[in-house]
C-alpha cells in the first residue's frame, strides 16, 4: 500500500511537472535550463518530456495514432 501511494505521488508530479514544463516552452521565451531551473529539476527531464510530446505529436501529424 506505502508503495502504491509513492508510485501515485511520482506519477502526480511527473504529470504536473510535464504540463508546466510543455506550457512554458510552447510560451516560447524559455531554454530548458530555465525551464527546469523554475520547475525545480533536472534539465535532463525537462528535455525527455519535450521530446516525448514531439514524438506523440509527430505520429498524431503522421497519423499514426
């Protein structure tokens, strides 16, 4: 159960953090550094998230979803 209820808080806050990190990029006026830098992680992340949702937009443009 203690560990079902840590997966779902990663899980809250990945979602959260992609949905944050994805509206400041598509805002336009942010690097991933200062993406991460205000969302308080790992640029790293913050890059994997972008191209996540550009690989799902791509296959969707594609119509491969």
């Amino acid at each position: 159960m203690v560990r079902q209820v840590g997966a779902n808080r990663d899980l809250m806050r990945r979602q959260r953090i992609s949905a944050q990190a994805l509206e400041l990029w598509r805002a336009g006026d942010m690097s991933t550094f200062c993406i991460a830098r205000e969302l308080e992680t790992d640029e790293r992340e913050i890059c994997h998230i972008l191209e996540e949702a550009e690989g799902r937009a791509t296959k969707f443009e594609e119509g491969r979803v």
